[in-house]
C-alpha cells in the first residue's frame, strides 16, 4: 500500500514538473453524443486523480465548443447538465478553430484525448483538426480513424487480407431513394445465404448500435433501411447470426512489433443483440474482461485483433470485436475510441494487465506524448534534407 501511495506522489509531481495538462473532449455533434460526456467525464477524473492538470471541453450538438470550469467538473454530470453550459458558467461557445486555437497557443501545449464516440470525433475529422494545430492527441490518426469509423470499407479491407467477415451487402440512401424495389429483391437474393431469413441492418459509419435493427422478415426490411438512413447514407445488410457469442479485445500500443493485446472478454446481452440499450442501460447486460473459451481459441483471438489493428495503421489504443458463431469465428469491426463507461469492456480487459482505470488512461496519454515526440524529432531531421 505504502508503495502505491509513493508511486502516486511521484506521479503527480512529474505531472506538475513539467507544466503538460490534458484537455478531455466530451460531448460532440453525433447521436453518440451523451455516452461521450459519460466516457469522457470517468477519463478526466482519473487523470485528475492521477496528479495531471485537466480541463474538459464540451463540444455540443451544433458542434460549438465550451470549456467547463473546474467547479463544475466533480462528479458523474446529470442528465441536462449541458442543456445550456452558460448555466454552469462554461466559457464560450467557440468554433472549432477559435477553441484550437485557444488550446495551442499556451506556452506548453496540453495533450488533447478526444473522447468522442461516433462521427466527427472518432472518424478521423476532430483528429485532422488537431492535426492542423499540432497538438498531441490520444488514440488513432486521421487515416486509421476514418477507416476503422467505416465499417465497409474495415470489411472490405480486412477481408482482402483473408480475415473472416460476416458476409454482408452494401445500400446507398440514394438508390435506396430512387430504386426500393430493386433494392428490395437484391437484399432478398441475400437473405437466402441466412438459414433463418434475417438479416442485420446497420448504417455504415455509426456506433454503439445506433440506427441498428434486425429484419426478422421480408416485410421489416424497409423499416429496417429506413432506419438506418436516419443516421447515415450508406447502410450495411449482413447475414444474421442467431445470437453468437460477443468477444472483444483491447489492443494498447503504437508501434505494430509491441502492440499489447488484453482479453477477450465477453459481452452477455440482456436483449436479442447488443443494442444501444442494452449496451448503456445498468442492469441491462453483463460483461466479463475474460471470457471463458479454450486457450488456443483466446490466442486466435488476440492474433486476429492485433492483425485487424497493424492492418488500419492503428495507433494509441482501440477496442476489437468478434463473433462467435459455433466454431466459426468472425471479425466484426474494430472502435478507435471505445467506451469508457461504469460498464465499458474495454478499460476492464486492459486493466487486467495495465492494473487498474486509472493506469489505463495514463498509458493512452503517455502513448499520445511519445507519437507526438517522434513526430517532432522527425521534422527536425527532415528539415536538414537538401531543397
């Protein structure tokens, strides 16, 4: 006990002796947008409580962005706490650009984690703002983001690289628009691939099972696409699988050859698939950092998700996910900014070899400073190459 106390001591005054904070971004202008502030708010905490100078940013539906003041950031926020974050005394709203600009410009720049789930925050887009700033940030870069936010074009990728996918077909809410019949006969052409006839719909470039449904039937599928349009303009129809086994992995790391692979754990939905109530609602389901499956099939696993991670040129940290169908394992698709709620899978998996949430979100941190310190010894080697 008394050497975990020192170790915190000495944390934080390394922390303070070197003057770098971390701005957290919660919130953020997609429907995932009230998970984010629940992520969001556990990472800052922690880092808070690990001795690291912390500020949060909100970034609200309209994609402005506030800074929140200190005496309002103890504590898990109740619902409607931003309904207007002038009431709590934020300071803003700012665009993108003047918050960015404000964050840069001090004497030492902090490290920004984007705790943003869904579009713009994990789809490469706030990624290539901080980019254009130079700031240091947490977890994937533009081109890996936008590729794992994807999940087509992660389908399409990982399949060309003879990993196993659920088979699957892709819509467009433009021909969905002009064509629906045809649509309709192709997608029932499709379904006859499922012993069962259903199918899984689900926009492409969406999380936490937002706009996903199941067709149980030929006559649910237009609702089902319909749905799915409400939130993106591609849709994804896969083969259904009659209530596999959801196996997940946490991948930590930057360089592909010392990547660090926890888990799997597995995820017991309290309702017919893990949807966005099961996944949010306590109670609903239950998860464990350690599935119970034989070991060869746990070293399968970890290879595949490690495999899926080097092959989007991941970096920082990223949560990948399987299905379990029988004996026949699938890749279903890989989050580069997962949960970090009180029933998150993924901190649990990497805590159980990282030690606890707090060293979870140090490690991400820490990860995010060393990128942006070979970047910067890059440049200046660059700079000397003859012009």
């Amino acid at each position: 006990m008394r050497g975990d106390v020192t170790d915190s001591n000495t944390r934080t005054a390394e922390r303070r002796k070197s003057g770098r904070g971390v701005v957290v971004l919660v919130g953020g202008p997609s429907a995932e947008h009230d998970v984010s502030v629940v992520s969001g708010w556990a990472i800052a905490d922690s880092l808070a409580e690990s001795g690291y100078s912390v500020e949060r940013f909100f970034i609200d539906l309209s994609g402005r962005w506030w800074r929140v003041p200190a005496t309002a950031a103890s504590g898990r926020p109740r619902p409607g706490t931003f309904d207007d974050p002038a009431v709590i005394g934020a300071q803003g709203p700012w665009q993108p650009g003047e918050a960015l600009e404000r964050i840069a410009s001090r004497p030492v720049a902090p490290i920004v984690f984007p705790a943003l789930h869904g579009p713009f925050g994990e789809d490469g887009t706030v990624q290539a703002l901080l980019e254009a700033y130079d700031l240091a940030y947490a977890g994937a870069g533009v081109a890996a983001s936008a590729v794992g936010m994807d999940k087509a074009l992660f389908k399409r990728l990982v399949r060309g690289l003879s990993m196993p996918v659920v088979d699957w077909v892709e819509v467009t809410a433009a021909r969905w628009g002009s064509a629906r019949l045809a649509v309709l006969d192709e997608i029932a052409a499709f379904a006859e691939l499922s012993a069962h006839g259903r199918l899984m719909v689900k926009p492409a470039r969406m999380g936490s099972s937002v706009g996903m449904s199941i067709a149980h039937a030929p006559a649910e599928r237009g609702r089902a696409l319909d749905e799915a349009f409400r939130f993106d303009s591609l849709a994804i129809v896969e083969r259904y699988l009659d209530h596999p086994r959801e196996l997940e992995v946490a991948v930590v790391g930057n360089d592909p050859s010392a990547l660090e692979a926890y888990g799997p754990g597995e995820v017991f939905p309290g309702r017919e698939f893990y949807d966005y109530v099961a996944k949010y609602s306590d109670g609903v389901s239950e998860v464990t950092p350690t599935a119970d499956i034989p070991v060869e099939l746990g070293e399968r696993v970890r290879s595949l998700a490690l495999a899926a991670y080097r092959a989007i040129g991941c970096e920082g940290f990223a949560r990948v996910d399987f299905l379990l169908d029988g004996d026949e394992l699938y890749l279903n698709e890989i989050n580069t900014i997962p949960g970090f709620t009180p029933i998150s899978l993924f901190p649990q998996m990497a805590a159980t070899g990282l030690g606890d949430f707090g060293a979870v979100c140090r490690r991400i941190v820490q990860l995010a400073e060393e990128r942006q310190e070979f970047r910067v010894r890059s440049r200046l080697t660059t700079a000397d190459l003859p012009r």
